[in-house]
C-alpha cells in the first residue's frame, strides 16, 4: 500500500516487513479475491481496468468480451502487470505520518496467454463461475460455442510475482503516545449481504452456497 | 469489470449500459474509495500497484515513501493511469455467460504533479488521513518537517477519467430462465468491524468517528 508509514528507513526494512515471494501466501491473497486490476501499455502509455479473476492451477484467469480491444492487445502477447489487494483494516497511529492500512496485495508481472481451444475455455470460464460462486457450475447450464467465440479468456502464469502483508497494530515511537488520543485497528472486510432473489427465481428455491469474500 | 455477460452484442450498447463520463458520479466513487490501482510504464513494461487515495477538489491524491522507485518516475511526469473499484454484488444468472458483478469503478488517465511546498504536502496528507477516518486530523500531532520531506505526494487531476457502474440484477434471455435454479443478487460490501484498541490506548477512549466504507 505504501502508506506514508511504511518505514522509509530503509529498503531492507521495508521489504523484510512486508514482502513476501512464498508461493503459498501469495496464492492464499489470489484465491480470496474476486478482482484484479490489470495494467498494459497502450501506445506508450499505461491502462488500468478491474477484471473478475481466478486462480487455476499456476495461472491467474481473466476474461471479457473479445470485442474490447485492450484483451486483444493482451492476448497478442503485450507485457501485463496484475495486481489483487484486499483492505484489512484502517490502523491509526497518534500521527498521519505512522498510520497505515492492514491489507493483503499480490502483485504479477508476465504476459497472458489467450486461450483460444473452446474446451478448455469452458472449462476455465466455470472454474471462474464456481471461485466467485463454489458449487455454481453444477447448476448452470454449459456455455455455447457462440458464448465462448464471443469470451476472450487469458490466462497469466504465477511465474513473476511478490505478495506483501501488512496485520497488527500502528508502530509509532513511545513520544507519540498521546494518552488523549485513541489508537488502534478499524478492521474492513469485504462482506456479503442477504441474497436478493431474481422476480423470476421461484420462492421456494434457496440462494446457492457462497464462500466468504476476502477471508 | 468488463465480464462475459457485458451484452457483447454492440460496443454502443456496452457504453449505453455502463458507462458515464458524469462527473458528479466519477467524484462519488472516488470518494468512496480507500485505495486506488496505480498504473505505470517501467522500461516499457507496465506496473500496478495499491496506494491509499483521497479525491481533493479535483485531483486524486496519493502518497508514498520517497524511497519508493515507481513514484520517483511518476513524480517526473510518466503517464499514469489509475482504477478505482467498488465490487457491489454477485450477480447469479442461470448461465455462467449471464452471470456478472455489480461495481462500481472510475479509470483515470493524466500524470502527476509532485507536490514540492511542504505546507501543500501537508494539507493533502491530513485530508488523507481525514478522508479515511473524518474528524482524525483535529486529534493527530502535525507532521513534521522531515516526515513531509520522506513522503512522496501525488496529485492527478481529474480531466480525462470514465466512470462505469453496473446494478440491477442478472439480464438473461426466457429461455434461460430454469425454474430450478436460483437466479439473483448476492451484494458485497466492504465493512468495518469491531475497533480494536492499541494496548496503549487507555481504556476510557472511544474509538473514533468513523465512515462505512464503500458507500
């Protein structure tokens, strides 16, 4: 997040606090999110757009239309940049300055692969149905050919990538400790609400099962 | 968030649907927001990373460590482009194709203005911190002049952004309308819980005031 407080020390410090290249922890950020935010570079300059996202095996998934040119270029091999954050908390040290965010983050460089074979892109784009939604994909009908011509699907291999964690209190020097002044953690999460039904969902039918966002 | 089901029938239709240059709306989702995706070109390839953000009359805010090398290269003027996001909802359709998310998100395109005058540093840093926790900046010591100088500040202005926000539940065909399958919205939201007190907080303080986020 790299909040004022992150410890400009020194870039050691920086980087044994908060980064981590475990692959484990880095999946575990990857499996609780539900979006990404991909970058690439479009003459010169930069584009930054939200996807829903899911891991499959050792690539991170996306999709859209093919009819948005930024996928193309992508699918045409241009370098991408991804990145899944999740907000755990506000911590409010007795300054602006030691303040931060608790939060999880991965950050993927490589390039994406387009799948272009229609099973494997049915497959991939249920295993994306069934992350955001587990067990999804038992009661949907499959894709048609003419959904998954018309689905752009891109897979980005886990190969380049750095997860940071920050968890716990604010860090600020005793001088800072104002006893007038209340410091701590204001815990965020990504919750869901109660299902609303579709008018067209028959009324005895119960909304399917869904995994805790962010966990 | 640019899913399959984003009526991928006309590009006018996609833009119709979602997508507002309204600045009143923009201004909203941005205020909203905690945290935006920074994206950046670094030898050609590009970058993306999560920075907390605060909208300040027409700029976007962000701030970091001086140490930290991207901001360097945007200080001096990279093009950036910048995401904020909203994720509001699941939206179950009897298809995976239909299926969709409820969001709410505005992409930015500009570059940045390092902020140099330590007095304008300042300010924008305690509107910051007001923004994530409103009223924060009467009860917090001032910074001080070299934690002004180890924070890098960056304001983008709001000229050339797009907002897009889909609500509502899923659109899909009769056809697809499977009397055994539920269909509908299941919102998300990102909530606060319960504060948590440094263990130098006294106990008589009341956490502060503070807003939901994601509203």
């Amino acid at each position: 997040m790299s909040p004022t407080s992150s410890r400009p020390n020194t870039r050691i410090t920086r980087l044994a606090d908060r980064a981590s290249y475990d692959r484990e922890t880095a999946y575990a950020i990857l499996d609780a999110a539900l979006i990404a935010h991909l970058a690439v570079v479009v003459d010169g300059a930069p584009v930054v757009m939200p996807y829903v996202c899911a891991r499959a095996g050792d690539e991170l998934v996306l999709h859209g239309s093919t009819r948005a040119g930024i996928l193309s270029a992508i699918a045409q091999g241009a370098p991408v940049s991804v990145a899944v954050t999740h907000v755990d908390g506000l911590v409010l040290a007795r300054s602006a300055f030691h303040s931060s965010m608790n939060y999880r983050s991965v950050v993927i460089h490589g390039r994406a692969r387009a799948v272009d074979d229609l099973a494997e892109k049915a497959q991939l784009l249920e295993a994306i149905a069934d992350h955001l939604t587990p067990g999804r994909r038992a009661v949907t009908r499959g894709m048609s050919d003419g959904e998954l011509q018309a689905t752009q699907v891109l897979a980005i291999a886990l190969d380049t990538f750095s997860a940071k964690i920050r968890t716990g209190g604010p860090i600020e020097p005793p001088e800072d400790r104002d006893p007038n002044v209340w410091a701590g953690v204001i815990p965020l999460a990504l919750t869901f609400g109660p299902a609303e039904a579709d008018p067209t969902t028959p009324a005895h039918l119960a909304p399917p099962e869904r995994r805790p966002a962010n966990d």
